[in-house]
C-alpha cells in the first residue's frame, strides 16, 4: 500500500498570513490572543480572543474575489488553500485532475453572518444571498468551483477534531487508490454562535489562556485556516516533502457531549491506534502537540491519558497557548505546526505555563530548541468524545 505525503502547506492565524510568518512567530514565542478589534461582540471588552487582524473586505481585495455572500469562513480557506497548492508545485491541469479530491473542515460555515442571513429573512421575499453559504459544506462547494476541481469532494464536522480527522480521510482515500493526491485542510472564524456557545458552557478564560496549567481558565477562541497537500508516493519524486503521514486513528469515549471520561479512554486509544498503524512504539515519538485547550476536563483528562500510554511523556506542548482554540482548523493547524517541528528539528515555547496540575504534574516545553526527530504526534479532541491522533514522521 502506497506511502501519503504532505508536499504542501497553507495558514493563516492570529499569528501570521502564511507559513513563514507563523513560524517565526512560534520561534519567538509570539502570541496572537489580544483583545477584539474587528469582531463586534458585546464580550469585546472583557474577553481575549486569537482574532486574525485582516478585515473581511481587506481579505476580497487580497485574493481578488467579490461577492455579497462569500463568508470570511470562506475567505480564510481559500487564502490558505492558494497557498497550499503554490507551496505544492501543482499546476493547474493537476488540481482540476479527476484524482485530485478535497476534503474541508469547519464548525462555523456561515454562520458568521447569522444577523445577516437573520435581517434578509425578514425583509426579503426571494429569499437571503447568505442561505447557500450557511452550511458546514459551503466552504468546500466554493474551494471546489474556485479551483475547478473535478475529484471527490467532502465535508467532515466533528468539532474541535473536525480538521484532524480530514486528514486521515484523506490519506486514506489515497491508500485506498481512490484518489492520487488530496488538498485537505480546516478553517472556522468568530461568529457569535460559537462566542455565546462556549461562553453558555462557562469555559471563556478572561485572560489569555493557561493550558496544562494549575491555574488554567478556561479557553480562548481564535479563527484561522490550515490546508495541506497529501500525495502518494509515485508522485513526489525530486520534489519537496514535509513528512509522510504515518499514522491515524480516531476513536470515541462515549462519555458526555462536551467532556472526555476521567480515564481518558477516547485520547489513550486514538493515540495507540496512531502508534500502532505507524508501527512504532511509545519511545520513538519525539514530540506531541497536544490538544490542550486549558479548560479544567481536557487538559486533566489528556495527562492522565499521556500517562498512561507513555508513561515517561516526551516534550509536548499546547499551541493553543499562541493562536486560541480554532476549533475546526485546529486539528489543520496544529498539524502543520507538527509538521513545522519536525521539518525544521526544533521545539517551541509553551506560553504562560507557571504549576502543573499537582495530580499528573507534567511541564510543557518551556523555551525554544534544537531537536532531531523522526516522529511527531499532534491530537485533536472535539465534543462528543470525537477522538483523532496524527503520527508524522521525517522523510
């Protein structure tokens, strides 16, 4: 069975517009959680949030696209997308190939522009130009007819894994010779349907949040958008690869709609199954990014859960402690971070990180460094106990 391959990347983040930035901005221990400046909510002021300072209208102009529906959900993705396959090297003949599929991820859809969609609905006889753009699937249909893509095309929302599991979607599709190479990725921006949402749940921190750490808040919600460039092997000769995807598993706890049991079945059996389809062991994993949401259950949850897979646990951190929760980019965009690491053999800060949890007692990586590794995992946790580990490994 043929090997899948990650030839390119795309972000945009509260931390930067492109791969580059983003990086450099995780080196220095940047942060992007600052307080609103564009989103107009009535928690603006008492609330931080990992918020992308690029207007909606700033966003058409960049990309060259116009049209009184197109969300920024939308907007976010395709930045990213473009990047990803420039990053890539395909040309156009290749993307619009009948084995090119796509496979997009979001929570939000258009739901950010819920008033608007509201306000039409109520003056408007013909209906609201917004209504098409509300679904989940809407980003993808738009990537989809942007682009001219012919191949398979689908949408996966499982919450906070949502992008995570999109990934091992599709390098299953190539595996499975159901497509050659597959453009997956994720993206979610604010709206006030995920602003009153989590705050209903009272896990909104009122400071910049503190994952894995005793004092820890809750979490901060951000937006942003990852894709990624998946091919199979046959097909990346003389050509840059980031990493191979060498493991997935996704598996599910059963337990409550918005917490992880105390035992951490969900987390401790994705991450097994990931190590297992890798073939590798617990002592080869270099580095995890974890889920790390700084909200009491999760970061409790996945220690005991790190524990009591690896017993002694490598270097991990949280990048959510730069760039907030992005919900469904974030399994995407943690991904790539993943990614980031291990191309590059380096660690980054853990932002803010003071005790650990007295029961687990684990401590982040602290500062920057200099590390080869061969294998590198990245977890993705979303509501319903929707469980979804990634192995990464150096080419």
């Amino acid at each position: 069975m043929t090997k899948v391959f990650v030839t390119g990347m795309g972000l945009i983040t509260s931390l930067g517009d492109s791969v580059v930035e983003n990086r450099n901005s995780l080196c220095s221990g940047k942060s992007g959680i600052t307080s609103l400046e564009l989103f107009k909510s009535k928690y603006a002021d008492s609330l931080p949030f990992a918020e992308i300072k690029i207007a909606t209208e700033k966003l058409k102009e960049i990309l060259s696209v116009d049209s009184a529906d197109l969300t920024r959900t939308s907007l976010l993705a395709l930045h990213a997308c473009k990047q990803a396959i420039l990053d890539s090297g395909l040309d156009s003949s290749q993307v619009k190939s009948m084995r090119t599929a796509i496979v997009g991820a979001n929570t939000v859809g258009g739901m950010c522009l819920t008033d608007e969609l509201y306000k039409d609905s109520n003056s408007k006889e013909k209906g609201s130009p917004f209504l098409a753009s509300y679904d989940a699937g809407s980003v993808t249909l738009f990537l989809q007819k942007h682009f001219g893509l012919k191949g398979i095309a689908n949408t996966i929302n499982t919450a906070c894994s949502s992008s995570a599991n999109v990934i091992m979607y599709g390098s299953r599709l190539i595996k499975n010779g159901l497509a050659d190479r597959v453009i997956v990725g994720g993206v979610d921006s604010l709206a006030k349907f995920t602003i009153n949402g989590f705050n209903s749940l009272h896990i909104l921190s009122k400071e910049a949040c503190r994952p894995f750490d005793k004092s820890r808040q809750g979490l901060n919600l951000g937006e942003g958008a990852g894709f990624l460039i998946l091919e199979k092997e046959s097909l990346v000769q003389n050509r840059n690869v980031y990493a191979e995807v060498s493991g997935y598993c996704n598996a599910n706890d059963a337990f409550h709609p918005s917490s992880l049991s105390e035992q951490g079945d969900g987390p401790f059996n994705a991450m097994k199954g990931a190590l297992d389809l890798a073939g590798i062991s617990t002592k080869d994993i270099d580095y995890i990014n974890a889920h790390g949401t700084a909200t009491e259950n999760n970061d409790q949850v996945e220690s005991v859960a790190l524990l009591r897979l690896f017993g002694t646990v490598p270097p991990f951190s949280s990048t959510k402690s730069n760039t907030g929760h992005t919900l469904g980019a974030a399994g995407a965009v943690e991904a790539i971070f993943s990614i980031l690491s291990l191309y590059h053999s380096e660690l980054y800060p853990h932002l803010r990180f003071t005790d650990p949890i007295p029961e687990t007692k684990l401590i982040p990586v602290q500062e920057y460094e200099k590390r080869d590794m061969k294998h590198v995992m990245s977890n993705s946790f979303g509501f319903g106990g929707n469980c979804t580990s990634l192995v990464f490994s150096k080419v």
